[in-house]
C-alpha cells in the first residue's frame, strides 16, 4: 500500500456526524466537536474557516476545506463576525448562553438538515472523520491545519453524488453518506497533493521518486523483513551511499529512522486495537522479540507497550 493509501485507510467518516447547514449572513459556527478531521464544501455562498492559531481561510461555493481538529474552530461569513453558535460533537447547537437549539434547527426529522437562517443564503455540507489509526495521525500531522482545494480541481463526481443525496430521504441514507464523505476526502486530498504549485509532504513526493519511492512501497509492505540501507539500496538499484542522501533529502528521515517510527506506529496500532501478544506484534512489525519492541517503543514513545496498551484500554 502507498503512504496515501496508508494514510486513509485509517480515516472514516464518523456515523451521524454529516450536516447540511442553512444559513443567514452574518453568521458564526464554532466548532467544538473535538473531531480529529473535518470536512466543509459550500454549495451555496462562501465561508471563511479560521483557527485561533494562523491564517483565515477563504471558501468559495464548491470549495473544500479539509480541517484537522481536535482544537475548536470558527466557520463564518465573515472573519469579523463573533460565534453565536457551538457545535458539540455529534452535530449539537448551543448558543453562547447555553441553550441547546439542535432540536428547534432541525429542519425534518430524521435528517441531517439545521437551519439557522430563513432564506439560506448560504449552505454548507460537512462531515467529522474519525482517525482510528497511529498511522493516519502521523501522516495527517504533516498537513496543513486547513487545506482548502477550489472546486474546479476537485475531478470526481463524488462532490456531485453527495449533494445529491443530501436531498434523499431513504433507508440507509446514512451509511451512503458516510460513504460518499470518505470518498470526498479521499478526492479532495489527491487534488490538494497534485497542485501544480503545491508544496506536498515529503513522503507524498518520495513515493514518486524512481529511487526512494520503491523502497517506501517495500517498507510498508513489509516491516517485518530485516531490512538495512543496504539491502533497501540493493533492492531499489542504486548505490547504499545515494539512496541514503537521496532518502533523507525527500522524506526528511534517514531511511532506519524512518522504518522504526512506521514498525513502531504499526505495532501502537495493534496494542490498541488486538490482544495479541507482544511477542507476536514484535515479530509482526519487524523486532527479534518483544524484548527489543520494548526497548525501541520505550525509547521513542516514552512507555513500555504494557503501559501503553493499559492506557489505550483506560481511555
């Protein structure tokens, strides 16, 4: 699998978290949703995205922004304009004072529609992603707080098929939705990593490099062989002394440091999310015994995997 593919297959759309807003200007949403990832696409009017830490970001009608969260937000009209309204995880409205207004927004039962304005001038579909793996969240730390792609550069039919179902009103709507959200995303991010001016990380631009790119596809395919600069050198035809400059110029890691934080979120991943023995994840991910896991995770990571997985179970 490929970095991006790597990257994705741990992001999901989290159920019921899909929104279709209507809205008056001037307006303010801030959200506190606590949403690793979020997802936004004007269908109608504009919206400015702005953190508390950088720049506004300017939306136009079939923009998309891609949000990382978990830190609050403001979407708004206007970067001027003051939050009246709260999103809570789960899509819930509460004004400034406290009240809970997401029943009394709601525009039908049973559907995903708020409005908070009567002519709607202004619409807005968005969607909160769970990131569920180690993997992901170091691979999304390297974007943007805000990546906003122009609609236009966004070539998938996707985009339409979710406006489009947005209208619907069927059995398993939701599912469709988060299905159509993910695939949002993974459109969207493609567009963004393709820009002709764009500034990608440096592990989107390695997979495509003819030295590094084949030993990255390697690496993540298989953590478990005892690989060395050498070996992944030889495996990619170039000399041990080019690949390694070559590799660290593009990723920004030396080619070990590189596979031990991928064997070492793999293995995070598993004490997370099985109950294999540690024995078993080290030989899995590359380590002779769970002794030398133990060693490297406690070096990187702070904790032995006994305490990690004890404090993954605890929260």
């Amino acid at each position: 699998m490929d970095p991006l593919g790597d990257l994705l297959d741990g992001v999901r759309a989290r159920t019921a978290a899909f929104c279709r807003s209507v809205l008056d200007p001037p307006w303010a949403l801030r959200i506190v949703d606590e949403a690793p990832l979020g997802l936004a696409t004007p269908l109608r009017g504009h919206a400015w995205v702005v953190p508390d830490e950088g720049e506004p970001t300017f939306v136009g009608t079939g923009d998309v922004a891609v949000v990382q969260g978990p830190a609050p937000y403001t979407v708004a009209s206007s970067v001027d304009v003051p939050p009246t309204v709260f999103v809570h995880p789960g899509n819930r409205l509460v004004t400034a004072d406290g009240t809970d207004i997401t029943a009394a927004t709601r525009l039908a039962a049973g559907t995903s529609a708020l409005g908070l304005g009567t002519h709607g001038a202004t619409v807005i579909a968005s969607g909160a992603y769970q990131v569920s793996s180690f993997v992901s969240g170091r691979l999304l730390a390297t974007l943007p707080t805000v990546v906003r792609v122009p609609g236009e550069q966004v070539q998938s039919p996707i985009m339409d098929l979710l406006h489009a179902e947005m209208d619907r009103d069927e059995p398993g709507q939701q599912v469709v939705l988060d299905r159509l959200l993910d695939l949002a995303l993974i459109a969207t991010l493609r567009a963004w990593f393709a820009r002709p001016a764009g500034d990608p990380p440096g592990w989107y631009r390695a997979h495509g490099d003819p030295c590094v790119g084949p030993a990255l596809r390697i690496m993540h395919e298989e953590p478990h062989r005892q690989w060395t600069v050498a070996g992944l050198a030889a495996a990619t035809g170039v000399s041990r002394a080019a690949f390694a400059r070559r590799f660290t110029d593009l990723v920004g890691q030396p080619p070990m440091t590189y596979l031990t934080h991928w064997r070492l979120d793999l293995a995070a991943e598993s004490l997370r999310t099985t109950d294999a023995t540690i024995a078993t994840i080290a030989r899995r991910v590359g380590y002779a015994n769970a002794f030398a896991l133990t060693v490297a995770f406690k070096r990187v990571r702070g904790a032995t995997p006994q305490q990690f997985r004890a404090g993954a179970a605890a929260a």
